[in-house]
C-alpha cells in the first residue's frame, strides 16, 4: 500500500511545486511506483511533468466531483517515470463545488483507495493556501512534508500550517503525521540562513531533512521544458539534491539504502 505525502505550505514561492515533481521523479529513479497528484488549480506540476494542461479533457476536478475514476484520467509521464493525475484552472471550481456534496473532506481519499496498491508512493502537490482542496490532500495523506526558505517570515507560516495540521489530526485524520521538514533554494552563505536553519534543527529535529535544495539554475529551468530536473540535468545540483532527498525519504519509510538509475521508460 503507498505511502501518501502531501506537500504542502501555504506560503508561495517556496520551491513546493518544484519539489513535488523532483521528488516523484527522484523516487522512480529508485525504482519505486509513484504517482503524483496536481491538486493546485495551477497546474504547476502537470506542466512541469511535460503535460499540456490547456488540452486535458479531464482532471482532478472530475475525479473529486465523482464523474471520473482516478484510473481513467492517469497519465504516464514523459520520459515515463511516474504517472500524474492532472489539473488545470478548472480545479478552481471544486473548492466551491465541494462544499456542496457529501462526505466533502473525504472526497480525495476516496477517489485515491481504489489505486492506492498499485503504487509505493502517492505525492499531493497542494495549492499554497489552506482551503477545501489542501483539506482533502491532509485528510487523505498519511503524513504532510513541508518545504520551506529558512527566512523569520517562513517561521510564523510554519507555527499556523502545524496548527492546521494539528486540527485535522484532531477531528479528521488521527494517524496524520510531519513526514519533515525540506529546506529549499537554501545559501549556506547567509548567516539568517544559518541562523533560521539552526532553529529549525532545535525545535524539529530529525525532522528536518540532512538534504537542503540550493538555488540552481538548471532546477528554475527544467519546467519550462516540462523535465524534472534529474532529465533535464541529471548532474546539476539541484538533481543531486532532490536524489539525495529521495534516499531519506526511502530511508525513513523503508529502512533500505537504495541504488538510483536514471535510465528513462
């Protein structure tokens, strides 16, 4: 049964979209089955997994109203090494829908049940707000990972993020848990870096990833050609990265050390 793990932070800009889609790449190249699921009205991670989201004729907004199955609408990734379900725009008009229908905060994990076997690991790119559709993301992971800029203002958004988290918990999803912490676009040059880091190690722990993404180049441009990174420029920086990120996650949940191999399907 996959482990499912929301990515989630309701503060923009902090590279979640980015590591949603290198992860799910990062995890296939050690040979396990990952789906990932775009739940942002963006469509951020269906674009940068070589998807045109202007063209799909079905999404994620099909699926949570219940009009599709999750397995009619799976794309296999091009260069095929993790299958997505799609959104586009159109996503929009399930935080409203939703609202409307029953059993409205389980409407992704139950979309999610009948596939959930088929894969190792389920990753959720969640919209950067705290609304119905990261509600349902929270409600049907196991556990949420949190990337993040070590900056104060990053610190304020983490205490209310854990106190969402903390209240599905409470009332809707009792085994949801801080899968971790991951530092990204990360200058080990600042001192507020390194200060804001160390704060982080002190009130988390071991859950803050050994793995910090730095700022690279080749990470900002390998959307734009709908690549992860890891085929885009499997040696950059930002590729060793979010491989390394991948060993731990693998680590953690498994236990095992594993090989990688970036040979495409």
């Amino acid at each position: 049964m996959a482990k499912i793990i929301a990515m989630a932070n309701q503060k923009g800009g902090v590279g979640k979209t980015t590591s949603c889609v290198n992860l799910a790449a990062s995890l296939a190249a050690a040979k396990r089955k990952v789906l990932l699921v775009d739940l942002d009205p963006q469509g951020n991670a269906t674009m940068g997994s070589g998807i045109d989201k202007q063209s799909l004729d079905l999404s994620m907004l099909d699926v949570l109203l219940g009009e599709q199955q999750a397995v009619d609408i799976v794309h296999v990734t091009d260069p095929g090494v993790y299958h997505l379900l799609p959104a586009n725009a159109d996503l929009t008009a399930a935080e409203v829908e939703i609202l409307e229908l029953p059993m409205r905060e389980y409407r992704l994990s139950l979309a999610l049940k009948p596939i959930r076997d088929e894969y190792d690991y389920i990753l959720i790119d969640c919209p950067p707000s705290l609304n119905m559709l990261t509600l349902n993301a929270f409600v049907a992971a196991d556990s949420v990972l949190i990337p993040m800029q070590c900056e104060y203002y990053a610190l304020e958004g983490l205490s209310a993020l854990l106190d969402t988290i903390d209240s599905i918990k409470e009332q809707l999803n009792p085994g949801l848990e801080i899968e971790g912490l991951l530092r990204t676009m990360y200058d080990p040059r600042s001192s507020l870096t390194k200060d804001v880091s160390a704060q982080l190690t002190v009130h988390f722990g071991e859950k803050v990833y050994r793995t910090a993404v730095p700022r690279n180049v080749r990470l900002a441009e390998a959307p734009s050609h709908g690549l992860p990174v890891l085929h885009y420029d499997g040696k950059s920086k930002g590729a060793v990265s979010y491989l390394a990120l991948a060993g731990e996650v693998i680590r953690r949940n498994e236990g095992k050390r594993i090989r990688f191999s970036s040979k495409r399907a």
